[in-house]
C-alpha cells in the first residue's frame, strides 16, 4: 500500500532531519505545488511595484529551510506551518529593507483579507502587523499562532487545532480574540 501523500512528506522531513540530503531534494519536488499556492497567496497581497516574485520567494524560503534540517519535523502540518512563517520573514525583511530606502517614506502596506477583519476593510503595514503579533506572541502565544498558521499559512481550523494540539474549538475562540485584539492593536498603532 502506497503511503499518502501526507505521510510521504512525514516519512521525508524524519529522514532529512536525520541527515539524507536526498531527501530534502525529494521533499521540494513534492511539496513545491503547494509552497507556491501559498507563497502566490502572501505574493498577491502585496502592494504593487514590490520587486520580489512569487518564484523567487519559494525559492528563498527552501534556501532558510534547508538550513533548519535540525528542526524536529512532526508533520506535514508543521512543515507548512514553519515555511509559512518563513516566507513571511522574507516579505517583512523586504519592505523593511524598502522603507529604509526610501528614508521613512509611504507605508508599505498589504491588503488584509476578510478572514483576518484586522483592519476597517483598508490596507495594513505589514510592519505594523508584524510588531502586533509579535506583542500578541508576547501575551499569548498559541493565539499568536493561531493567526500565523490560519491566516498566513493557510491551515484550516482541524488542520491548526492538529498542529497546535488543541481542539478546534479552542482553536476558533483563539481566532475571534486575536482578530479583536490585533484590530485593537493596529488602531492605537494609526493614532500613535
């Protein structure tokens, strides 16, 4: 019986974390379909005249994670937990590195999808996002995660609730407090 597709991913990051490089290679060809849906999700967010490509952010992201071979993989939910996580560093790391070049100039902004209802229904600095779920991380960071894994890495609530080891449940009332709280959040930061 041939393994899923799941289980081949599992079967992969064990294998790579114990040191097969060859693995890593197999595991890319596998799951690139997928690390280009989601970067092409964060990709479209993105304000327009950005320079980095949806091809070229898969390909960075494989380069960070194949310097995390030491990482202790549990799943493919995981996998796609980390890489998008991953990929979103680099897209912070880049508007940063933009702002800086324009010496404090417009906002580098992404539009926030309905999902997340962060904002009133406008454009969001993903800097500024950043800093606030980083201050969420702070105060608790399972909800934190919660938005990461659900909003940025595109996991269903089962497929969160797996990852986190929680119920779905819990899952969701993670979900609707964050979302206050980072609304909270992203207004003081506009009136600061």
């Amino acid at each position: 019986m041939k393994p899923s597709p799941s289980q081949e991913v599992t079967k992969l990051l064990r294998a790579w974390s114990q040191g097969d490089n060859a693995a890593l290679d197999e595991l890319y060809q596998i799951v690139y379909g997928e690390l280009r849906r989601l970067a092409h999700r964060y990709m479209s967010r993105e304000i327009a005249g950005h320079t980095l490509q949806t091809t070229a952010l898969v390909n960075e992201a494989y380069l960070r994670l194949a310097d995390a071979k030491d990482m202790n993989w549990q799943d493919r939910a995981h996998f796609f937990a980390v890489s998008a996580n991953v990929m979103r560093r680099i897209l912070i790391d880049e508007a940063r590195a933009r702002r800086a070049e324009r010496r404090g100039g417009d906002n580098l902004t992404i539009a926030l999808d309905e999902a997340l209802d962060v904002g009133n229904g406008g454009d969001l600095d993903l800097i500024a996002l950043d800093l606030a779920l980083q201050g969420l991380a702070r105060i608790n960071h399972r909800q934190s995660q919660v938005v990461e894994l659900r909003y940025f890495g595109g996991l269903s609530v089962e497929e969160t609730a797996e990852v986190l080891k929680v119920s779905a449940d819990t899952v969701m009332r993670d979900w609707r407090f964050a979302k206050a709280w980072l609304k909270r959040e992203m207004v003081r930061g506009k009136e600061a």
